[in-house]
C-alpha cells in the first residue's frame, strides 16, 4: 500500500504520516483530557483497538504501528547513500 507512495511521490508520503500524527495525538488528547463532547466517542472508538499492552491512562498501538513505518522514511530524507532505507518500515 506504501510502497507506490514511496517510490513516486515520497514527500506527499512524508506529509500523509506527518498528517496522521498529528490527529492521532489530537484524538488521544481528547480522549484522556477528557474532552466533552468527544471524549466518550474517542474513547470507544480508541479502545475498541487497544491490546494487553496499552494502559487506561494512553494508547500506544496505534502510534507504535505509524511512527513503524514513518521513522524509516523521515530518517533517511535527505540521505542517498542507502537507498534502501525507506523500506525498512514497510
């Protein structure tokens, strides 16, 4: 699913993870600041997807999963010397 992205187009891919870290941090604020009126949709929604790993107070699964296949990517942007890099999330 990646991997066209990151051939063609890599700067759009560094932005589209760029984009999803940011709503996930803005959703998982909302969830344990205990926003209202979206805090109990986050929350259901959050921890539907939470496994024996995750605590009540923050949910890392899905930042370990993103920042998985970012790191690589934004890690080696501006880097030729090994072009194979890239792919060490995907």
């Amino acid at each position: 699913m990646f991997l066209p992205a990151l051939i063609y187009q890599p700067q759009f891919l560094d932005l589209a993870f760029g984009a999803a870290l940011a709503v996930f941090l803005v959703l998982e604020i909302i969830r344990v600041w205990r926003i209202w009126p979206l805090e109990l949709l986050v929350h259901q929604f959050m921890s539907a997807f939470a496994d024996h790993c995750d605590s009540d107070l923050i949910i890392v699964s899905h930042f370990s999963l993103l920042l998985g296949c970012a790191l690589p990517i934004w890690m080696s942007s501006g880097f030729n010397d090994r072009p194979l890099t890239p792919f060490a999330g995907i």
